[in-house]
C-alpha cells in the first residue's frame, strides 16, 4: 500500500474529490484529503481539514473565510498545505501527491509540489494548462501537468472518465516508484551542464569522466533543467559539478530566453561540493524574434543567425563588466574548492576565430574584471584553445578529479 495525498476544496469540489479519493483506493493504496476549501465548510469528510489547515498556518479557519482580503486566505491555505505535505514526506506517509481543482487550486498545489523532493509523483489535473500560468505551476519541479479540457463540476460521464484517467495516473506512478532511501547515486558522481553550442566538448567531458569510473549526468542549460540540478544538488545529490554551461545567472539579469533564476549556483556552491566552471556563451545571448526585449540586441553590428527562431549577439562591455562581478559575487560564497577554467580562443563553437562573434578582447576583459572581484583561493586559469576542443575538456576533468581529490565542505547524505 503506497499513499497519495489528494488536495482539493471540498466546499466546491466535494462530489469529484470523494470519487477521486475513492478510486485511487480501489486500487490497494492509502488516500489522505487534505482539504483547502477557502469559503465554507463541507458535508465530505477529510484526513485533513482546512481548519487543521489554517491553524498550520496560524490561521483562523473562520477568520479566513469571512476576510475579504483574498491574497491572505490563500496565502494562509497554501503555507498550511506545505506544511502538512512536508510533515507526512518526512514521516515517510507522501509516496504521491494530486492537486485536483481550477487554477487557484493548481497554484496552490504546485507550491505545495515544489516544497517537496524530486522523485515523489507530483500531478496537477486542472481544466485548462494557461500558458500565462503553467509555467509558474512547473517552475523547475518534476510535475505532470493534466488538462481535462472542461469545467470540474458535477459527475458528467466525461469527467469520471478523466478522474478514472487521474487515478490510474497517479497509482501506476506510486507503484513503479523506488523508495526514496533508494534514490542513491553512486560515488562520485557529476552532474554538467551543456547545450548546442558546447556539444563536443559535453560529450569529451563525459566520457572522460566514464572512463575514470565516474557516474555522470547532464542537464540541458536552457533555464529549466540547469535550475533543477542546481535543486537536486541542495538536496544532496552529486558530489561534484562541471558547469559548462553557467549563463542561466546572467540571461536571468538580461532577461533573456535562457534565465534560470536569481539563485542559479547558489546551492553547489553553499553546499560546498567541488566546482568547475567554464564560460560556454557568457559573452553572448540571443537576439531571435522570441526574445522579448529583441530592440535592445537586434540593432548589435556582430549578430550570428542561428535558425529561424534563434539568432546571438555579443555582450558589450557594459554587460561583461555586470557579469563579471555577477558571478565574482556568486563565487564568493563558495564554501568549497572552485576552479573557472577560461578558453582563450573562443567561449562556444559560435565564436571560435574567424567567426563573426570571435573576439578575444573583449573576452580578456572579462577574465580581467572577474579576477579583480573573487575573493582569494578562487582560481582562474586560462586554456590555450576554444572550449569545443579536446583539450579544453581535458583541462575541465583533470580539474574535477584534482579538486575533488582535495574534498570538500559537503555533507555526507
């Protein structure tokens, strides 16, 4: 028997919550309701009630329901929601969790989701996945997303079919999944970034690593995957990093398509695992046509045309000093050894010489700005080569290996 919780509000979604509840049952597992309901109380019974709920967050129940103030109410519900999900993951009672409801709810839930560790089957049904909204739902968290396409209301045929869909959805999940004790990596383990434009030497990085007898895992830097290892390595996963690809700091700054947060390395480097960091794309962001603030780039003398939907450009000096200190800044609160290896002919396969992209100077301008701002024992070494060559990744490994030969300040999970 695994148990899902199931949050939803029975004041308005009783019948299809009790049926939900009820058939995720039927299938041998354990349900417990937590029940969020916002304006009034309900005839359908709840493992957890929404005054449980409230009083997790110091709330009220009544003085909830009758405040005008929306933002509080939900405010309120949400904060006790987590708080009880993080309660029942850690007495080991979470092995899935259901947000089952309309937007609100769906905001409410996947709050609740981020709050808890990878690995555990997350789901949201919801009758329409808003663009405007769904990403703020998935964030960086390994969330499913349902849209059922019509209004939760009543028990029309087509909704008990969907909830049927949801039940097996979530059962199937829960019992295909390890125990989270199990979710172990060997040591060491690696995890590195990449993306299109550093693709050889991703692929040199990880098979030098496998050869070594090192496990190895990539994230795409794109703004989403990079932002969820930085997620998974607070949670104390790998044991060290290779950051090929750490723009997502600087494209959050520049809002560009490829921002992964303001937080972007903050967890490797407090959790004080070694880290490696090349420069792949520092000196460039996109300038295609789905870039929201295109004006500002597009206009750029130096502009390299991806495809139809990408196009990069350089960074002006401006924004290299901005991101020079940026990431000085970040480094500075590294708790273990850091090394930031720096190509000298070309930061990504755009810019080797000859390209339209390729400049040196400006890149030296860079390293010169960074190395002024990192505290002692940061160091910065320079590699005579673009970063797509062989030796670049070499440099990269033998750096992983000899930091990680040194240990670091990170705790033992």
């Amino acid at each position: 028997m695994k148990s899902v919780v199931l949050i939803g509000t029975l004041d308005t979604k009783g019948e299809q919550l009790d049926y939900l509840r009820e058939r995720i049952r039927s299938r041998g597992h354990r349900v417990i309701l937590i029940d969020v309901s916002m304006k009034e109380a309900s005839r359908y019974p709840a493992e957890v009630s929404a005054e449980e709920v409230a009083r997790l967050a110091g709330e009220d129940i009544r003085a909830l329901r009758e405040s005008p103030d929306r933002f509080r109410v939900t405010e309120g519900m949400t904060l006790g929601a987590m708080r009880k999900a993080r309660e029942l993951a850690e007495r080991g009672e979470l092995d899935g969790i259901v947000a089952f409801g309309g937007t609100t709810l769906a905001l409410l839930g996947a709050r609740v989701m981020h709050s808890l560790p990878f690995g555990i089957p997350k789901i949201i049904a919801v009758p329409a996945a808003m663009p405007t909204y769904i990403k703020e739902w998935f964030g960086a968290a390994d969330i499913v997303v349902m849209q059922m396409v019509f209004e939760a209301a009543g028990t029309n045929a087509m909704l008990l079919y969907v909830l049927d869909q949801v039940a097996g959805m979530v059962s199937g999940m829960v019992e295909e999944s390890r125990e989270r004790a199990s979710l172990r990596l060997p040591f060491p383990s690696v995890a590195i970034t990449e993306m299109g434009f550093c693709t050889r030497c991703a692929r040199e990085v990880e098979r030098l690593l496998k050869d070594r007898g090192y496990e190895v895992c990539s994230f795409h830097a794109q703004g989403i995957s990079d932002r969820a290892m930085d997620q998974l390595i607070g949670q104390g996963y790998f044991d060290a990093l290779i950051d090929i690809v750490p723009a997502g700091l600087i494209e959050e700054a520049l809002k560009g398509n490829r921002a992964a947060g303001p937080d972007r390395l903050r967890a490797p480097l407090e959790r004080g695992i070694p880290v490696v960091l090349a420069p792949c794309c520092l000196n460039l962001t996109g300038c295609g046509p789905t870039r929201p603030d295109r004006e500002r780039f597009a206009s750029r003398p130096r502009i390299m045309e991806i495809d139809a939907l990408r196009a990069m450009t350089r960074l002006n000096r401006e924004e290299l000093e901005m991101c020079a200190r940026l990431y000085a800044d970040r480094l500075n609160l590294a708790r273990g050894p850091v090394r930031f290896l720096i190509p000298t002919r070309g930061w990504s396969s755009l810019d080797r010489e000859g390209a339209v992209l390729y400049d040196p100077e400006e890149d030296r301008f860079f390293v010169e700005v960074l190395r002024q701002h990192l505290k002692p024992g940061i160091e910065v070494l320079e590699v005579d080569c673009n970063l797509e060559d062989p030796a670049f990744a070499r440099a990269l490994v033998d750096s992983a290996v000899t930091l990680m030969s040194m240990g670091s300040a990170a705790a033992v999970v």
